[in-house]
C-alpha cells in the first residue's frame, strides 16, 4: 500500500484545477517555479489557502514533484508521494502531461484542516534560461 492510502486509508477522488499565488509563492518553492501575476494571482492564491497546506506542506509537495518533470526523460503516469509529519499533511504527485517543454502535475493533498483528499493541477514551463516557471 502506498504512503498516501497507508498515512490515510483513503483513495484520491476527482477535483478541481487550482494553482499558486504570488505570494504564497515566493520563497516558497525553492527556485522550482514562480507564480502568475494580478487577478489570476489571487484567485490561486485563495485556492491554495483553502486546502490548509502550510508554506513547509507546499514546499515539501514541490521538492517532491520536480523530479517528475527535471530528471531524466519525463514519463506520463509518473509519481511521487510526500508526507510532512510536523503538519501531518501528505499527498502524492503525478505527471499528467509533459509536451513543448511544460509539464502539468496533478496533486492530491490531505491536510489537518480538510482531511477529505483535494486536488489540483500545476503547470510549469521551462523557460529559455532553463529555468522553470509556473503559469496558470
């Protein structure tokens, strides 16, 4: 049995795609990816505060899923599975989708404040300085 199901008896179910925001963003995802900007900044914002993920959740579930996209050839159907026992949130990470140099994860977090499994696709970019960012 995987960490995900062992850590909560529970299966991902379907969701909804969400992202990140500006400022949750910054410092946050370690050089992995930077956030959109404006209105689409907020709303993503909004929808990553109300998974109850903390800044260390979000920064673990990152350093998790790059793997998926920067190593190696990427494979669709690839994932990952992370846990943080100081929050006692978890999830797992999975490659959706990885043409023209983006990549879109898909993410199931269980967290303390909504234990029901929530989902949400990321989609980052590799930009031409080889650097990649995150885009809505």
């Amino acid at each position: 049995m995987g960490k995900f199901l062992a850590a909560t008896g529970r299966r991902p179910g379907p969701g909804s795609a969400a992202g990140l925001g500006l400022g949750v963003v910054t410092g946050l995802m370690m050089g992995l990816m930077m956030a959109p900007t404006g209105a689409e900044a907020r709303s993503m914002a909004d929808t990553l505060r109300r998974t109850g993920l903390t800044q260390q959740d979000i920064s673990i579930m990152t350093a998790a899923a790059a793997p998926l996209y920067r190593e190696g050839t990427p494979k669709v159907g690839a994932e990952s599975e992370w846990s943080n026992p100081d929050s006692g949130a978890s999830g797992k990470s999975l490659l959706v989708s990885f043409a023209d140099g983006c990549a879109d994860i898909r993410h199931v977090v269980i967290t303390q404040r909504r234990p029901e499994p929530q989902d949400f696709v990321f989609r980052n970019c590799k930009t031409a300085d080889g650097s990649w960012v995150l885009t809505p």
